[in-house]
C-alpha cells in the first residue's frame, strides 16, 4: 500500500511540476502597423519563448537558448533567418523587403520586432504568417494590420497563412 500511495504521490508532483512548463493552446500574434512618418510597417511578433525557441532550432538544426546570454548573436542570425521564411508583407501589389531588428524576452513570450522598407499610401495590404507552422498543426496566429489607425485583425490557423485586408 506505501508503495502505491508513493508511486500515486511522484506522479501527482511530476504532473504538477510539468503543468507549469507548458502550455495547452500555440498561439502567437503579429502587428504589422503602419507609420506614416517613416512610411513604413513597423512589426511586431509575440509568441511563448519555448515554442519559438524549438521551433527556430528544429529549423536551423541548432540548440540555441532564449535565456541563456552566450547564444544572443546566434539567435539573432536565426531569428533573422527563421523570419525571412516564414514572415511576408506585400502593399499595393508589391513585396516589400522587411528588415529584422532584434528581439526581447517578456516573461514566457519573446517580442520580435521588424520593419519593412518604405512604402507610400498603403491601400491593398497582403501577409503571408505561418510563424511556428513548422512545429504544431494547431497554431494560430492573430494578425493585426494598423493603417491611418484603422484596425482590421483575423486569427489565422494551421494551414491558413494568407491574410488580405484594403484599407
């Protein structure tokens, strides 16, 4: 009988423990907002920091860390890679070039923050986000698009990544 109660008592603690690791719903959002100063998108990605992690190290074959300071250039170069694939902006019929500009840990989700060349007057705005598609079949992203302070947001899911809005 101790040796059930012992055994039901490990398990119990283990799943307790292991339900603070992890997360039930993969879900990330991206902001591409539009500034008419700079005439560009600024854009901004927040996802949990382990879903981020493992998926950019499943895709670059690396074991890069969040957290761990030594990692920061390599992740930088991989995020920037991992971006480039799998975030795309397109206005007025044209791709625009978006650059990569760093990242910052929040708690348990890390922002990503990008900019996209200069564009003038955006009507006919085009995202193609499939950001973590490459580790979960359930992820969703919400997509927000600011233009002129007009708001237009959709929640995208595996497989969907094509968002159009007109402005």
């Amino acid at each position: 009988m101790k040796k059930i109660f012992t055994s039901t008592l490990i398990i119990l603690i283990f799943s307790i423990l292991n339900s603070f690791t992890t997360h039930p719903y993969h879900v990330g959002s991206v902001e591409f907002r539009y500034n008419p100063v700079s005439r560009t998108f600024e854009i901004t990605g927040r996802f949990f920091m382990d879903d981020l992690e493992n998926a950019v190290n499943r895709k670059m074959g690396k074991h890069l860390h969040f957290q761990d300071s030594k990692y920061k250039n390599e992740m930088n170069a991989a995020l920037q890679q991992y971006m480039e694939e799998y975030l795309k902006l397109k206005t007025n019929n044209k791709f625009l070039n978006i650059r990569y500009i760093g990242f910052e840990e929040d708690h348990e989700s890390v922002n990503v923050y990008l900019e996209s060349e200069t564009v003038s007057n955006p009507k006919k705005v085009e995202t193609a986000v499939s950001v973590l598609y490459n580790l979960f079949d359930d992820q969703m992203n919400i997509v927000h698009i600011v233009v002129n302070g007009q708001r237009k947001s959709e929640k995208l899911s595996y497989p969907n990544r094509y968002l159009y809005q007109q402005f």
